[in-house]
C-alpha cells in the first residue's frame, strides 16, 4: 500500500517509517523538520535498503498539502505531526491550536480532494485526564486537562463527526500510553531538543552524562513506593500497532478507537532502577515537589486492540531501558554528532 506519514521524521514517525518499509509498504513522508532531522530517514534507509520518499511541507501550508496529496496520491495516512510538549502547550495555546487542531483539518482537506479516506490518528491517554478507575478503557469519557490534550480531543471529535457524516472514512484513533525505548539497532531513536520533559529521556541524559540527576517529581502519591505510577510502552510495539490499524481498516472500515499500552504500570523508581541495571550505573536522583497536573497513576486496558487488531506489546520493561540506552549511549547527542 501506498501510505503518507505526516511527521515521519519524529521519533514514533520514524520507527513506524521503518517497520511500513520492512512490511513492504510503500512510504512517503511528509514533515516541516520543526522538531526533527532528516538524519532519521538516512538511517531507517540504511536499516531497511529502502527509501521513504521525503516531502518538506508545513501542515498549516493548506496550498502546499494539497499539492503533495495530488503529487503523491496516498492510498492511507498514518498522521504523526504536531506539537506535544503539555508545558508548552499552556504557555502558547493559540499555537497549538493552530498547528494540531487547524493543521489536521488541512491534512483532511488534502486527503478528501483527491478521495484519499483511510487515516490513523496519534492520540493520547492524556485525553482521559484523571479518571477514578483504573485500567483505562476506551469507554471512559474524554477529560484532558491540559491545552495539549485539549487539542487532542478536538481533533478526535472533528474525526467523530467526519465519520458520522461520510461512511466511506475509515478512521482510527489510537491512544498511545508512554512510549519509551528505540529500535534494537541503536540507529534510531528519540531526540528531544532542549532539557527533555519527558521521564526516559531524562535518565538517559544522565546516564550519558549530560545531566547532573533525575529530579523526582513527588514521592506521596498513593503507589508502590510513592512515585507516579505509568504504562510504558516500547516504541516499536507501538509502530506495529500502526500497522495492524491499517490492516483492519483496510476490510472494516467506519471508525475505531484503541488504546495503545501493555496494561502494566511502573513507578518513577522503577523504571530509574530498571535503567540502572541496563546501563550498569547508579543514577543520581533527588525527589522534588510534584508536578502540576500529574496523576499518580495511568495505565491501559489493551484488551480491545489485542480483540480487535491482534496486537499486543510484547517488549518488556528491561527490553524498553536498553534499548533506550542503547540509543543513548550510541548517540549521546542524538542525531547531532
Ligand atoms: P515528534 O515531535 O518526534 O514528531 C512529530 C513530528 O511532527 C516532528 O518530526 C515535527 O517536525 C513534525 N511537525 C511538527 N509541526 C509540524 C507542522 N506544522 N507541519 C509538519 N510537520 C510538523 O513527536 P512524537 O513523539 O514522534 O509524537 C508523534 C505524535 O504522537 C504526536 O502527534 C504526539 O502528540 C503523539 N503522541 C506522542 C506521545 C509521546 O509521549 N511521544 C504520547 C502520545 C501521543
Ligand atoms: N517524571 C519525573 N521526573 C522527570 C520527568 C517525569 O519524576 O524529570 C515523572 C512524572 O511525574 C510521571 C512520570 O515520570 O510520574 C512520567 O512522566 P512523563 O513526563 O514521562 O510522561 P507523562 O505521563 O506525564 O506524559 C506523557 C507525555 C504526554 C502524553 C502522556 C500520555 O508527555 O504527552 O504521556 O500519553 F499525553
């Protein structure tokens, strides 16, 4: 199948990119490199001995989206871009806004000129805020509680409604948990430009040395040791989870909603630990307040996608840490050096 990646470049974008090329897909990638390199794509070519076909065009460029779609003509969108950082997203809203929310319904414009109508959307836990029950199911009612999540959840919906009102869409909506690790070769992986706000990449910088020390955000929480609690998820299980989407919607069609986790949940100490043991170092870490809008504890119900796609995540959380590290260690500055 012939599938345009918006975002292909980024981190989830390029292990998808990888494993679409392994698969026998054919990729064309669209991204305004805002937030990464084309380094990613050498890389994947050289992993693969295929080559994506890459496309610098902005989402809010509604002419130049056209343009691409009518150039390359897609069968499937796999749609990665946008903005991600929830700090951020409070700080300039109209942005995120802009780009997430304006940027997909000029994705969707593109898509519907030249009868393009199969789309797999990243989402996000974050759009279930901070529920009572636990694990999360897709059942549970949309509550996020930052700008960032916000966005998520007006995309979500604008893809509802175009559902409802046109059959022909075939749409799924993905809710990844936290996803961590890189692929096994070390070649790939996450590269966050600036301090990174997420756990995983943070230790890793200390590990390598760039970091003086993890700082824990709050060690009161109602869990095992007293540190938020989350469901990691290796990134290329969650790649494969694209995959599968695309597979279903390919005989079914209509629109489906999936969480993408394993089920398990790990404390901040844990996973510190577990990165430790990877890496054959103690890692220094100081516990601080907490962080404004963390819940204690978040992880999925993945029983729908293993019903539905059979698709379950099969890397586990030792797996995860050292191929991050693996990563890491391989490219302490990314894929700057
Ligand atoms: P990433 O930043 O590595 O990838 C996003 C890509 O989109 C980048 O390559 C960036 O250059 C590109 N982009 C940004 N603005 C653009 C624009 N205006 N036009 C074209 N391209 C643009 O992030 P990621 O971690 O790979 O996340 C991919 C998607 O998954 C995002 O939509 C994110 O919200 C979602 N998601 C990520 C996480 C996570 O923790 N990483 C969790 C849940 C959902
Ligand atoms: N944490 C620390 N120190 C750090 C960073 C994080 O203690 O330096 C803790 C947090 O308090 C939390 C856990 O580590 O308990 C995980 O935090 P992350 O920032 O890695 O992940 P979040 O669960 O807060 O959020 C992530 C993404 C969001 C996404 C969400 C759900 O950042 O974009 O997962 O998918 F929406």
């Amino acid at each position: 199948m012939k599938i345009l990646v918006t975002g292909g470049s980024g981190y989830i974008g390029s292990h998808t990119v990888h494993e679409l090329l392994n698969a026998g897909h054919e990729v064309v990638v669209m991204d305004n490199l805002a937030n990464s390199s084309e380094e990613s794509l050498r890389r994947v070519a050289e992993l693969t001995g295929k080559q994506a076909e890459f496309h610098q065009v902005d989402l809010l460029d509604p002419e130049g989206m056209k343009k691409l779609f009518r150039d390359t003509r897609p069968e499937a969108v796999i749609h990665f871009a946008g903005l991600k950082a929830v700090g951020e997203s409070a700080e300039k809203p109209l942005w995120y806004y802009q780009t997430n929310v304006a940027g997909t319904l000029n994705l969707l414009y593109a898509m519907e000129e030249v009868d393009c109508k199969t789309i797999v959307f990243s989402s996000s836990a974050t759009v279930y805020g901070e529920p009572e029950e636990m694990p999360l199911t897709e059942k549970i009612n949309m509550d996020a509680q930052s700008c960032y999540g916000r966005t998520k959840e007006h995309i979500e919906d604008m893809l509802r409604d175009l559902g409802a009102s046109d059959a022909s869409w075939n749409i799924a909506l993905l809710r990844y948990f936290n996803p961590v690790g890189a692929h096994e070769s070390g070649r790939i992986g996450e590269d966050p430009a600036g301090i990174p706000n997420n756990l995983v990449p943070f230790i890793a910088q200390v590990a390598v040395g760039r970091r003086e020390h993890l700082n824990v955000f709050g060690n009161d929480y109602p869990t095992v040791d007293g540190t938020g609690v989350r469901d990691y998820i290796h990134v290329v299980d969650l790649a494969n989870g694209h995959l599968k989407a695309l597979e279903y919607l390919a005989s079914h069609g209509g629109l489906h909603t999936w969480n993408l986790g394993t089920g398990n949940g790990y404390s901040v100490l844990e996973v510190l630990h577990a990165f430790e043991k990877a890496c054959g170092k103690e890692l220094p870490y100081k516990i601080v307040d907490r962080r404004p809008g963390d819940v204690a504890v978040s992880y999925a119900d993945p029983s729908s996608a293993l019903a539905d796609l059979g698709w379950s995540a099969e890397r586990d959380i030792d797996t995860m840490v050292r191929d991050h590290w693996n990563w890491q260690k391989n490219n302490p500055n990314g894929y700057e050096a």
